[in-house]
C-alpha cells in the first residue's frame, strides 16, 4: 500500500452486524473467533474480547492479541460443571456479562468476541434473556461473536451464523493433556 493511499476502513453504517456463534464438543471455537479478529484487525476494525471462564493466568492469545491491536478482557476463574461454590460463579458470570452489556451499548468496537458465553448460560450462572435482548438491542454495524458448549436454542435462533465443532478424536483420550501454544 503507498503512502498516498490511506489504510481502507469499512465504515460503521455499510455493513450489516452478524451474530455468530461457534459451538459444539470439538475443540477450535475460541480459535476461530481469535481468526476472525485477525481478519478484522487487518481490515481497521477495533476488536475487544471478553472472555468468560479464563482468567489471569499467562496463556498465548494475550500475547498475539497485544501484538496484532486487539484487547482481550480475562474475567474468569475457571469455572466449569463441577463447581466447588455456585454462588460465586454466578457472581463472576454477572460481572462479566455487565462488561459485554457495556461494550456493546458503549458502541465503540466493531467486532465483540463473548467468549465461553455458552457455557455460561448453558451452566444456568448467566440468564439467557438478559443476553438475548442485549443482542437484539446491539448497534446494526456491530458483529458479535458467542463461543462456547452448548449454545443456548434461543441464540441459535436469533444467530445469523451458527458453526458447530463436532470432536472426531482428541489427544486428551490418548493421555495427552493441554499443551500451551496449542489449547492456551
């Protein structure tokens, strides 16, 4: 690109906002939403995610994303179905909701990446009608990606792009546990 010609941006007002969520048992959901804002970074959109169930430990997409201009906000602690206090998972689930409620009434990200949103409310610590109306009130420019298990049928419905990973085969079945630079 010369320097004559300016970085093209796709303005908010000529597009249309998707809803799209990646779902499913197989591994990959949270990785093709990191793709996605690859792709919009390097087409001048601004990029936020906040991601449900990781927390503040080191892991490799905090460091891509500082890189490549995009924030990640991790709220988790790691929850998950065998929760050892349900209160405070449904305090941290509210919490982190009330950030994706704000970013998305604060309009000032192109793309929204929720990530583990679906586990959240498949877990019963988040209200899927608090999420559904938000989404149904987001700007029309804005993209929002959900990621997670078990997306909610509601959100499906009102989804304009649905992708399930289906798990075909997996190392953790042979032994082989997370790796970092490959799961975190």
């Amino acid at each position: 690109m010369s320097e004559s010609s300016p970085k093209k941006k796709n303005p908010k007002g000529r597009r249309n906002g998707l809803v799209i969520i990646h779902t499913g048992n197989g591994k990959g959901k949270t990785t093709a939403a990191i793709g996605t804002a690859f792709r919009a970074v390097g087409v001048g959109f601004k990029v936020k995610m906040i991601q449900f169930i990781k927390g503040s430990w080191d892991y490799g997409e905090l460091h891509s994303a500082e890189k490549l201009g995009f924030e990640i906000v991790p709220m988790g602690e790691g929850f998950t179905w065998e929760t050892k206090d349900r209160e405070r998972d449904i305090a941290v689930a509210a919490r982190t909701w009330e950030t994706c409620r704000e970013a998305i009434e604060k309009n000032q990200h192109d793309l929204l990446i929720f990530d583990e949103i679906n586990n959240a409310t498949s877990y019963g610590y988040l209200d899927i009608k608090l999420v559904l109306d938000a989404l149904k009130k987001k700007p029309p420019e804005m993209h929002i990606i959900l990621t997670g298990r078990d997306a909610h049928p509601d959100l499906v419905a009102l989804a304009d792009l649905v992708t399930e990973m289906r798990e075909i085969k997996h190392p953790f079945y042979r032994g082989i546990y997370a790796q970092r630079g490959i799961e975190y």
